[in-house]
C-alpha cells in the first residue's frame, strides 16, 4: 500500500457451465461481468474464448486450466468471483478453487432469469446452480460469500453494491493476513486496557516489530537540525498543519524524532504504528508526537496512541476497507442526557482529513497546540505537537479488536453511526456522535471488557468489516446495529 491510495483489487473469475444447459448465455454472460468489473475499477483474471468454450469452466480439464491461471497470479488476486450464467457445472467450479489453493474470500454470483425466456434456449436455472455451488463449496471446507439477492442482474446498482462491498472484504482478509506493525516503545504502566496478545495476532497473520524509545530518542539525538532529511520533514511538518505559537525547538525535535520513525519503519516494512507517549515522550524528548502519528495516518498508515496494538489492527483494516484514514478515539462523554449520543475525544493526533476545513467553520480547523491535559505535570514546553480541532459531521464507522486471552480469541466489534453539528467547545481533537441504542453498544463494551479505545473512519464499511472479520478471519464480533 502506497500513501493516500490502495492497490485496485484483482479477482480471479470463473464463468460457470453446464453441458444441458444453453452454453451460449456463458458467452455474453462472461461479457458483461468483465464489463462490471472494469467499470468498478477491479482487474480481473479470467480464462479467455481461447482457452475454454466461451472462457468457462464446464470440465475438469477446465477447472485444471483455472487452477493454473490462477496460480500464475497467486500475488496479484485478492479474492475470487463465481459467476453462474446458467447453472453451472459446481463440482469442477469447486475443484478448480480447491487445485488453486488460493485461501482468499469468494463470491457467488447467479444470473436472474427472464420470465418471458423460460424456453430450452434461454432458460439459465442459475437460481438452482447457486445453491449447488454453495453446497459443494461448504463440503470442501472453502468460505465464500453471497450477493444480497438471490439472483441479481451484474449491471444492477444492488450487484454494484455487492461488489464494491466484497472488494473491500478482500483487501481486509488480505492485508491483515501479511500485516505488519510497529511498536515504538512499551505501553505506559496506567494503561493495563492496552495489553494484548501478541502470539493470538500473530496467528491471524498480524506480526509485530517492537523497538525501545530509548533507541528512538538516541537515534534522533545524533541527527542535527541542518541535515537534509530533518529540513525535508520540518517542512512537511509545517506544510501540513498551522504552526503558529509553536516555539522552534519543538518543531526541530519533531522533525528528528519524524526522520527516525519514518526510517525504521521503511527498513521494517510496517504498514503502521502504535507509540508510547504517555509520559516517558514529555518527560525524556521533550514533545508529544501527535503531529507525527496524525500525519502517518492521513498517509493510510495509521499511528495509535499508547502502544494500543489491537485498536491500530481496527484503524487499518477500515483503512483497507474505505481507502480513508482512521483515527483512534476514545468514548469519553455523555453529551448531556441523549442516550444515543456521546462524546469522543483524544489529545490529539487524529489525521487531518477528518477534521473539518475552513471552507466549514474556519474556528475548527485542525492546528498544533500544547498537550492541555499533562502541561500542568511535565510542562507545557515539553508538550507542543498535539493536532487540535473537531472532526467532520458525517456517517462513520467504528471498530474495536481485543485479543481475548482467556479463551486464546480475538473478538471485535464495530457499527455504524453518525457525527453530529451538536454544539461543543473543548481542547484536543473532538466531536458529538450519535449512535442508535448506543446504551446497548455501551453495556456491551462493558460487559465484555472491551477498551475504552475505539477506531473510527469517515466511511460506512461495518458490513464489509464484518463479513472480513467473521467469516474469513475466524474472529468473533459483536455487530451493533
């Protein structure tokens, strides 16, 4: 993943055929997916006309000659898609997943018939051929997924739904399945709501790299403000969010401390981040790096606060599933007496495009202050970095992963809600949501320990996250609608 964009999906895909049925729907029918496809923005890997009878899959030889296209681009498919325009031969649809050994997410798609082309020409019986291929699939053990209608025309805004949202399914599955993150020293002795499982992340696929602050600070101690790569940051620093009252040291110490991250997490490969702060940072480095964490996070490779591990894993699969930056909050306040509203905050280092701009409220916009709340402890010189303003008022999604230690799991859950123009004035990084029966999503979190963290994204992908999640992650989690 690139910063401010993801790789366009590749799906692999396999037109179903069978041999009493009218072959020649396979033809326009392969036509019109690849159509779709192209049109959605997703490349597609596909057996051509001269490979098999209209490009489908019918024999074995077939499917052998599936498996083997696909393999060829093992790399480059994140999911696979099983059209059926006609009722489709589902043994060897089934074998040539299985002799491709891809492991990714599958969806199985039926064209509708026509009621007034119910002939032996015309008819397709792809209403039928899905259920078969669904059942041969659940016998070879093979997950997949479905389109909300039964059968569904591929040009139709409800297909088009469906495929955006198995898209997003597929680069979640995808990227969690590789990730790796970094740990940028230990979490901070308060916060035992932090601790995690390494080892329960690392069987999903999610590594983690860990380096000491004390290596960080000591690496950036030896770089001076005059080197090429400091100046280079201390402009995009001061490029990317007012910097007004904030004295120069700070800025200079930022700019180092930006320099290290960024290099350790190039030689490492990380996709993201979660970093110590709280109050190791202030005391012994004299910032706080918020500006830093929000600025990886508007690149689409999220920072979280307080080493928080599984609320960064939350952050980047929305990531993957909108191509939008994430933030991690926290479920702060009530907002008066609304059950179904509250407060979410942090310091902050949320990313700047949540924010709103000044063509909004010119008052909200997102600038770099002090670090209000620990200034009074460690002063306030040692605390400039902080990303303050209010977020936009919009739909968004939230999530929240926890490793389950007890019962060696990891658990979730996320849902929908929206960010309100409710009126409020604080510090830091904040905004009013409102949350159906958000007293249930409350009594939930807490019933089941979840941290008082959360993820949230400018986008409304629960159901793509929830699919990712459960049916292709293994993990449990609880969908607040």
């Amino acid at each position: 993943m690139t910063p401010n964009q993801l790789k366009p999906t590749t799906l692999g895909v396999i037109v179903g055929n069978r041999g009493f049925f009218p072959a020649h729907l396979c033809d326009d029918g392969r036509k019109i997916i690849l159509k779709v496809l192209e049109q959605e923005g997703i490349r597609a890997v596909c057996l051509t006309p001269e490979d098999t009878k209209y490009g489908a899959v019918f024999s074995n030889e077939d499917a052998t000659k599936c498996a083997n296209l696909f393999k060829a681009h093992r790399e480059e498919i994140d999911g696979v898609l099983i059209t059926l325009p006609n009722f489709g031969e589902e043994t060897t649809m089934a074998n040539a997943l299985r002799w491709a050994g891809l492991n990714v997410p599958v969806l199985i798609h039926a064209f509708p018939d026509d009621a007034e082309k119910m002939t032996a020409a015309n008819r397709r019986d792809s209403f039928c051929g899905k259920m078969s291929i669904c059942n041969n699939l659940k016998q070879y053990g093979i997950k997949y997924s479905i389109t909300t209608l039964h059968t569904v025309n591929p040009e139709s805004a409800s297909f088009r739904k469906d495929l955006q949202k198995f898209a997003a399914v597929c680069r979640v599955v995808k990227g969690l399945r590789s990730a790796r993150f970094g740990a940028i020293g230990a979490r901070p002795a308060a916060f035992k709501t932090v601790r995690f499982s390494e080892k329960l992340l690392e069987q999903s696929g999610i590594s983690v790299e860990t380096i000491d602050l004390s290596e960080i600070f000591g690496r950036a101690s030896k770089l001076k403000e005059s080197d090429e790569a400091v100046q280079a940051k201390m402009a995009a620093i001061k490029a990317y969010v007012p910097t007004q009252g904030v004295p120069p040291g700070p800025l200079a110490k930022m700019a180092r401390l930006g320099v290290v991250i960024d290099g350790w997490m190039a030689e490492n490969a990380l996709a993201a981040s979660a970093l110590q702060c709280w109050t190791s940072m202030e005391e012994f480095y004299g910032v706080v790096p918020c500006t830093l964490m929000s600025m990886m996070s508007n690149s689409l490779m999220p920072s979280a606060c307080e080493v928080d591990i599984p609320g960064l894993t939350g952050m980047y699969a929305m990531v993957l599933a909108s191509g939008k930056a994430s933030a991690l909050v926290d479920w702060n306040n009530n907002y008066g007496d609304d059950p179904d509203k509250g407060v979410v905050f942090h310091c902050s280092n949320l990313p700047k495009d949540i924010f709103v701009d000044e063509t909004i409220a010119a008052e909200d916009v997102p600038v770099m202050d002090y670090q209000a709340i620990i200034a009074g402890t460690v002063g306030k010189e040692n605390t400039f970095g902080t990303v303050v303003g209010r977020v936009q008022a919009k739909p968004f999604t939230y999530c929240r992963v926890s490793t389950d230690d007890f019962n060696g799991k990891i658990q979730a859950y996320v849902g929908e809600g929206e960010l309100t123009n409710d009126p409020l004035k604080t510090f830091g990084g904040y905004g009013v949501v409102k949350i159906p029966n958000l007293q249930k999503l409350l009594a939930h979190i807490c019933e089941q320990g979840f941290e008082h963290h959360t993820a949230m994204n400018l986008s409304l992908c629960a159901d793509a996250i929830q699919e990712a999640f459960t049916k292709y992650m293994g993990w449990n989690v609880y969908y607040h609608k």
